[in-house]
C-alpha cells in the first residue's frame, strides 16, 4: 500500500469519527439544553423517552423524518431548497482541523494524531468557512417569500457583517503571541504547568470577552437571538421550512455552537493542555472536551438568564464599543509583545 493510499485511509477513518462523534454530541448538546433550562425554570423537561430522556434527541430525529415536507407556494424553490445546505455544510467542514488531543499512541496502530488534518492557515481555515453560513441565512430568508423570514434575514446579515469584525480582530492578540495561524501549534504554545501559559492568563483576558461576546452574537444565540426573535418575528429566516430542511438550520446553529466552544478553548484555554497530560496523553482528549462543554454549558446558561437586546442597542453595542475595545486590545498585546521579546 502506497503512503498516499494509507494516509487517505488514515483521513477518512478520522473524518467518519470525527463526524459522528461530533453529531452525538451536538443531539446531546439539544437534550442538555431543554433539561438545564426545566431545571432553571423548576419543571421537569423531556424525561419519558428511555432512561432520563436520553432517547429524546432519536425521537426527535425520527419526528423530523417522518413529518410533512412542505413547499410554499410562490417560493424560489432552488434557492428555497439550497439555504438549509449552505447553511449547513460549512458548519461541518471545519471538524477535520479541530485539534482534539495530543499525539497518543493506540494499540496496533501505533502513534496517531487527534485531529484530522493540520493546516498552517487552520484558524483563518475556520473563519472563512463558518462566515459563509449567512448566506445560506440570507438565501433561506428571501427565497422564502415571508416577510418574517425576510426581516430575518437581514438582520442576520447585518448583525453578522458588524460582529464578525470584532470576532476576528479579537484573536489576533492570541496569534501575536503563538506566531502561528495553525491551531495545533497554538495548543502546544500554550503548555505550562496547571494552566499557566493559556491565553486567557498570558495578556488576552480583553481579547477572550470580546470573542465571547462577539462570538454568541454570530451565532445568533441570546441575548443576541435578533435574526429568529420569537416573540416579533415568528421564528425569522426559518418560518417556513419544516421536516429535514428545518432540521437542517436546527443542526448548523448547534454546530457553529460546538466551532465557537471549540475555538475559545483552543486559544484561549489551551485546549488539550492540562496538568500530567505529558505523562498521560489520553488525559487531553478529557480537557479538551470538559473546556468546549463548559461553553456550551455557558450559552444554555445565558439563553436562561438573559433578556435579547432591542435591535438598535444591538447594533451601537457592536459597533461602537466591541470594535473599539478589540482594536485596542491589539495595540496593548503588540506593546507588550514588543516589550517581552
């Protein structure tokens, strides 16, 4: 067997677990979120289907399945049909440079590498890609023919035009000081002993709140859930699909969820890093997974607990407070990236 023919085998065994370890969790990440909020708001949440409701996300699965695929009329039905993929797809592609863990060595396998594929442009790789969503947003909100769906278009693209600036300025700071764009080597610059030498405590505490911030306002999650607002615009972009194509939308805004947390804590929270990892490398998958769910964690606990901003206070707070403090957060990590080097 050639090397090429063995490392695409390699690839495509990691790309299969990768996908469905990641969709698991994702149908998870749903189920966890309805149980949190019953529990913050003192009701029970879905509990009947299997043992504590774990059978819940398949039910629901299922239900989508089995619904009616409905068409309204006077939609532009290609483009009707191709938003939900847009949408969707770019979600998925980025799982083959996540950097699950460390080198760990398996039996009869030998060495092998948590992560699909390394790339030395993997976080503009990530950005470029998950930016694409809105136009599967945009795409679904017009060719919907709903003027519910349409407001809710807009209001995506432009709240993702005005956040998507502060959430890429806000990373440079933590690419100043790993000097790398691959997200592995961002990892291995952050090993140190009981967290010492993450991001978040090197001189990027401004440049993690602002991507926090920045990064739950582009996945349009409360208190910046403007593009679907129930309560004013139905369900926006997606009030008209049902069955799958809903489905659809449903599994990218929990995928971007999943590349936010995966993001932070790459960059931020030294993603595998952690303490005995070097002497057991297994130990960094657990790290690793136990930081991205407490994001995820953290954005069950906000949709909980805070109200949605009014569209105009939306906007002033994107443009004329987060911008400005992430530029300045550039300034202060290349001061003292000047001054330490």
């Amino acid at each position: 067997m050639s090397v090429d023919a063995g490392f695409l085998i390699e690839a495509l065994i990691k790309i299969i677990i990768v996908f469905h370890v990641v969709l698991i969790i994702l149908a998870y990440t749903v189920l966890a979120e309805r149980r949190v909020l019953a529990v913050i708001q003192n009701r029970l949440g879905p509990n009947r289907v299997g043992t504590f409701g774990l059978l819940q996300p398949f039910a629901d699965l299922l239900k989508f399945i089995m619904k009616e695929d409905l068409i309204p009329m006077a939609v532009n039905k290609y483009l009707y049909l191709l938003a939900p993929i847009v949408t969707l797809v770019p979600a998925f592609m980025v799982m083959i440079v996540y950097p699950f863990g460390p080198t760990v060595r398996i039996p009869y396998f030998g060495q092998v590498d948590l992560y699909v594929t390394r790339l030395n442009i993997g976080l503009l790789f990530v950005f470029a890609l998950t930016s694409l969503g809105v136009y599967g947003i945009v795409l679904a909100g017009w060719a919907s023919n709903s003027k519910y769906s349409l407001l809710g278009g807009l209001r995506s693209s432009a709240q993702m035009v005005s956040y998507e600036l502060s959430l890429s300025l806000s990373v440079i700071g933590a690419v100043m000081q790993s000097g790398s764009l691959d997200l592995v080597e961002i990892v291995k610059n952050q090993s140190g002993a009981w967290g010492m030498g993450w991001h978040l405590f090197w001189f990027q505490p401004i440049g993690f709140a602002v991507y926090l911030i920045s990064a739950i306002a582009e996945t349009n999650r409360v208190p910046f859930d403007l593009p679907e607002a129930e309560t004013e615009l139905v369900a926006g972009f997606h009030t008209e699909y049902s069955a799958m194509k809903f489905a659809m939308f449903f599994l990218a805004e929990y995928a971007n969820m999943f590349t936010v947390s995966v993001i932070a804590t790459v960059l931020f929270l030294g993603g595998w890093n952690g303490p005995f990892v070097e002497q057991l490398p297994w130990l960094g998958l657990v790290y690793f997974f136990a930081k991205v769910f407490f994001f995820l964690f953290l954005y069950i606990w906000l949709r909980a607990t805070l109200p949605r901003f009014r569209y105009d206070q939306l906007m002033n707070f994107g443009w004329k407070f987060l911008l400005p403090v992430a530029l300045l957060n550039i300034v202060i990590s290349a001061a003292i990236g000047v001054l330490t080097f």
